[in-house]
C-alpha cells in the first residue's frame, strides 16, 4: 500500500507478488519466458495473473505500454494494453 500511494511506478514494481506465480512457471515454462521477455522489452515488472495463463506488465505510460505490447504481440498471442482513467494510483477506501 505505501507503493501505491506513492504514486512512484518503480517502487510499486518492486512491491508486486504474486505467490501462485512459481507454480504457474513450473506447469507452464512458456509464462516465464514470456514474463522475462516483457522485462527485457521495458516493462518495469511483469507477472502471472491468479495461478495463469493470463499475464500482466507494469509500464510507464501508455506510450511505454504500446512499445512492450508491439514487443510481445504474435499471431499465436493476444496482447491488451489498459490504462485507468487518470494518471497515478489512487487508493479507495470503503468504510
């Protein structure tokens, strides 16, 4: 949460986990080659989503986001890209 409400991208990068994510790497070798090449591509963190086989990259902006989709993209893979809304994280609380 202290990630989040920086609003600092490299500090929330470091701060994602997911711990389903060995096993998925484990059944499925090709999310991690595929996690590594978005990391290498400019991503500044890309994991498993749930236990697979969907992924997820952190990126910069939405333009930094369109160069590691055109990266990622083959005729075999779907490669999204979703920004919110408004710059930044914002937290929401419900109470």
């Amino acid at each position: 949460l202290t990630a989040v409400a920086s609003g600092n991208a490299q500090a929330l990068a470091r701060a994602m986990h997911n711990d389903l994510e060995v096993a998925a790497f484990d059944l499925r070798p090709d999310l991690a080659t595929l996690v590594a090449l978005g990391e290498a591509e400019g991503a500044l963190r890309g994991m498993v989503t749930g236990s697979g086989p969907t992924c997820v990259f952190l990126c910069l902006s939405a333009d930094h986001a369109w160069e590691v989709a055109s990266a990622l993209t083959t005729p075999k893979r779907v490669v999204l890209v979703a920004n919110g809304p408004v710059s930044g994280v914002h937290l929401v609380s419900y109470q």
